[in-house]
C-alpha cells in the first residue's frame, strides 16, 4: 500500500510540474539575412525528469521573418517530436540570391520570387530526423554527414549557420538540392532495397561519381527474407544510385579480398578508392571492383577509445607468433606466463606481466579475434597506454613488410554463422 502511494504521489508531482513549469525566461536575437530577418529565441527554465526530479532546461527556436511578418510555412514542422516550432536555420551562401533551409524533421527552402516569400519542402518526413551532406564539398567527394537536433544551449546564438562549400547537399539521404539552381530529385522515397541490398549502411554518402549523377552507399545484405541456400558468402555491397533516373545498382564486394573487417572503422574514401574504380560509358560513369594484383597485407587495429589491438581474421597458429614477439619486445620469457585459461565465452585467455606491467591476450578461435591490452582489471594509465601502442605499431609495421600474412584467414558471413550454415 505504501509502495502504490508513493508512487501515486510521483505520478502527481511530475503531472504537476509537466503543467506548471515554473518560471521561464526567454531571451531573443535577430540575425539579417538579405531580405529576411531570422529571429532566435531561446528559452530556459525548469521542468520535472522522472529520473532526477526538477532540472534546467533550454529550447532554442527559429522564426523568419519579412517585413517584419512571419513567414508561413505551409505544414506542420514534425508530426511527433512534441515541439511544434522550428529547430534550425541556415544560410545558403551558395543560392543565386538569399536563400535560407529551414525546418526540423522536414526541411524547406525559403527565398524571394517577385517580391514574395517563397516556402517550398525539400523533403517532408514525420518519423526520422533530418540529415545534411554536401556530396562535392571535398575535392568533389561528400563532405561529413550531419543529423538536424534542436539546439540546447545558448552559446553562439547571434551567428547563423551556414551550408556552403558544395553545390549538390544531400537532405534525409533522399533528396539531392542543387544549391546553384535550387533545382530538387526526390530518390528512393520509399526506402526501397536494391538487389536486396538495403542502405546506406552506415549512415551517409560514400563517394560521388566524377559525372556527379550517382552517389555510393555501403549496403548490408537483406538475409530476414533469405533462405539459407541462398545466402551470399559477403553480406556486404556498395550500391550506385543515379537520383535523376532514381534507380540504382549493386556492386559486390568480398570482404576478405577488401579487407573489410569492420563497416564503421573500414568504409571510408581511402578503401573505397583502393579497391574501387570509375569506367565511362554512355549510360554515365560505372563503378567496378579493380583487379589488383597483389592485395594490400593484413594489418591489426589499435582503438585508441578503448587502447585495444585487435587481430582479425586470424587463425590458431597467429597466438603463438604474436606472444613470442611481446616476449621480444618486452624482454620477457614463458615465464612472464602469469595465467592461462580457456573458457567457452572468453576463449584462450593469457596474462603476462612483470612487477607493475601486465598485458591481455585473448584469442576467440571461433571468431577468428586476437585482442591484446593492458591488464583489464587495473586502472588505465598514459604509461599503460603508450606501452600497448608501441607494441601494436611495432607488429603492424613487421605485417606490412610482408610477414606473418599467411596466419590471417578469410572473413565468413555472420549470418551463416549464426544460422550454422557452411
């Protein structure tokens, strides 16, 4: 009984403060643009979290106005973010005349046609935030992928951003706006599979085809509506889609044979051009895999968020290499062997060490991983740190003259993997 009052009584309090907020305070700056003003009002106060009770908050909101009236747009801004008001405005240095993109979950173009403010979509969507990516803005290629959030701080409030370097900026992942022309492709409205290849997987565009007609997108393999016979070895894809004719293509691509060992680390412009080309041709420019002969050697991975060197894909015979050269490094012997253990979930666990230096070598056979850290259960220390990456520059730079190579194996498909398919 006592539990169902209490929590009878939260339930008031939050219902209480949701409807009296308490005091607020709003402060407001206007920002010229060509004809229009862009007033930014931002408003902090208080208001009640489940979590940790009453705490601070701040909205920013953005208005346009022209002579002094508020531009209309013609919809509602988001149809479930409970914030009926504009989250973000930039400027669109690159337009033939002062033009701005405005919006939250959907985006707009506003700009002067005969003397009257114009407000047209770009791309409306109710379910997803907003994204912006010049595809040109780096040496013709895409330039960074960014989502659109409201602003919760105050800071730099009296400067307008702007959306300049490229003139071809990609909104949602499905509209392209040529920034020189205004002019607007919808593409894959319907976020259809290509090859059933889905994409972008990771979020954003690739690259960007020199004839600017076909953007690239890392795809994944749609195997929940595949049988397993028909399972490809690579879950993997780039797909090439034209957003004028608003089609695409798949181009496959074996992840062993382009060293594909993680999507978010591995696809990004330098694999992409190492392994990847451009033909010409009257439909415009086609995209292949190259035919390299040789392929570039393995090399291991050093994350510096979590100070881990990973080997993979790797084969049994790669642990004892790799521990006689940590041995080699570090001056040490089998008797640094301080535990050994095997465990189903953990794999073949060492820890090695002398006085305060101690390491971790963990080998997963059935995942094919070599980790290497220091020691996991002390505290992380610069020392410590610099000590893992010595040891792990030293290995890559004996693996990229050629060494150790043959102790890497291939990459298989997760999906076979889990569904025990061979």
């Amino acid at each position: 009984m006592k539990i169902i009052l209490l929590l009878t009584a939260i339930i008031l309090i939050a219902v209480y403060f949701y409807f009296n907020p308490g005091s607020s305070k709003s402060t407001s700056t206007d920002i010229p643009y060509g004809p229009f003003t862009v007033r930014v009002t931002a408003t902090t106060g208080k208001t009640f979290n489940m979590n940790y009770g009453r705490v601070n908050y701040t909205n920013v909101a953005y208005a346009i106005l022209y002579k002094g009236q508020p531009v209309v747009f013609p919809d509602a801004l988001q149809n479930n973010t409970g914030l009926p008001f504009m989250w973000a405005v930039y400027a669109l240095p690159g337009a033939p005349d002062p033009t701005l993109i405005a919006g939250s979950q959907s985006l707009f173009l506003v700009y002067l046609q005969k003397g009257e403010p114009i407000v047209k979509p770009i791309l409306k969507q109710g379910y997803d935030f907003a994204s912006l990516q010049f595809l040109d803005s780096e040496e013709g290629q895409p330039g960074p992928y960014s989502e659109v959030f409201m602003k919760n701080e105050t800071a730099h409030l009296d400067t307008l951003d702007r959306l300049e370097g490229g003139r071809f900026l990609m909104v949602s992942e499905h509209a392209i706006l040529d920034v020189q022309t205004r002019k607007i492709w919808e593409m894959n409205k319907n976020n259809n599979d290509v090859e059933n290849y889905s994409f972008p997987s990771p979020h954003g565009a690739l690259a960007f085809s020199p004839d600017q007609k076909s953007i690239v997108f890392h795809a994944e393999f749609q195997s929940w509506n595949t049988p397993d016979e028909n399972l490809p070895d690579s879950e993997h894809a780039l797909v090439v889609y034209n957003f004028e004719k608003d089609s695409g293509y798949a181009v496959k691509y074996d992840d062993t044979d382009t060293r594909m060992t993680n999507t978010a680390q591995d696809v990004n412009r330098t694999w992409f051009s190492t392994y990847f080309a451009w033909n010409k041709s009257p439909e415009g420019d086609q995209l292949h895999l190259r035919e390299l002969d040789q392929l570039p050697y393995w090399k291991g991975k050093y994350t510096p968020n979590d100070h881990y060197y990973t080997l993979y894909p790797v084969k049994p015979e790669m642990l004892p290499v790799f521990l006689d050269f940590v041995f080699g490094q570090m001056g040490w012997s089998k008797a640094n062997i301080l535990e050994e253990k095997t465990h189903e979930y953990t794999g073949h666990c060492l820890l090695l060490g002398s006085g305060e230096v101690k390491f971790d070598i963990r080998f997963k056979e059935d995942e094919q991983i070599l980790t290497f850290s220091s020691y996991s259960y002390e505290e992380m220390t610069p020392e410590k740190v610099v000590r893992v990456k010595k040891i792990a520059d030293a290995f890559n730079a004996e693996l990229s003259s050629g060494k150790h190579q043959a102790y890497f194996g291939r990459i298989f498909s997760a999906t076979k993997r889990i569904r025990g398919v061979d």
